[in-house]
C-alpha cells in the first residue's frame, strides 16, 4: 500500500495505481504505476476485484478537486525477485514511502478506500468479485 500524509496531516494507506496510457494494457499499466509509485517491479497475477469511485466534491491540499468517477480493477500481486518496496520516482501527492500491511491486523489501519479494506478482511471464499460504488474520504 501507498503510505500517504495529506496536507491536514492524516495518515492513510491507498493501493498503488492509476490509469492507462493510450495503447497500454491494464497489466503493462499496472507495473509501470507501481514502479513509478513503490520503486519496486511487480509479477501481476489474476483479477481480485473491481469497483467505482465516486466523489462530490473533495480537497487535496487546499484545493478542489473536480468531481470524479472511475471503475478501478485491482489485481492480486506480488514484488518480482529482489524487488524492494519504497518510494517510486512519481509518488502521489502526499505519499511518504510503501508499505506491506499484515492482513490479520488492517482494521488497525486507515485504508482507503474503506470498502476494500474491508473487503480484504473478508473470507476468501466469500469474497464478491464486484464492490460497487466506494467513495473518498473528504479531506480538510
């Protein structure tokens, strides 16, 4: 996960990632934003979930955001042999490093978006492909 600091100073967890570029498939995509966020190659395996996001209208560091909505497919994955995670040479905005959360205690944390973490905490053979609508955090 993205270890992020906001300008209020929250401290929260995201998944790495972020779009497309034209002609990129989403696997070639997905590397090339983990590299450029966590510094670190990734091994893509299959599809874990999907869901959308949805906002009003949030604020990053003082400053409005236009509203949004995106489908988001998250993929399960693994660091490639060797591979360190850290910070990226293009981290988001706020993020202070990465980090590999343990899943028996990421209720401890704060993970965004909610609905995937709460998803994560979930049996595995219960798990829905789909989340649906999730929504950001307001930010102050």
């Amino acid at each position: 996960m993205n270890h992020v600091v906001s300008a209020a100073g929250q401290d929260f967890y995201t998944p790495p990632g972020g779009g497309q570029e034209h002609g990129e498939n989403q696997v070639s995509a997905l590397i090339r934003e983990c590299y450029e966020e966590i510094g670190a190659l990734v091994e893509v395996h299959q599809v874990a979930s999907v869901f959308e996001v949805m906002t009003d209208r949030s604020f990053r560091d003082g400053s409005p955001v236009p509203l949004f909505h995106q489908v988001n497919i998250a993929y399960w994955c693994g660091l490639a042999p060797g591979e360190t995670p850290g910070v990226g040479s293009d981290p988001d905005s706020g993020q202070v490093g990465s980090a590999w959360l343990p899943l028996d205690r990421l209720d401890r944390y704060d993970v965004r978006p909610l609905e995937l973490a709460r998803w994560l905490l979930t049996d595995p053979s219960d798990r829905p492909l789909g989340l649906g609508v999730t929504g950001v955090r307001r930010e102050s």
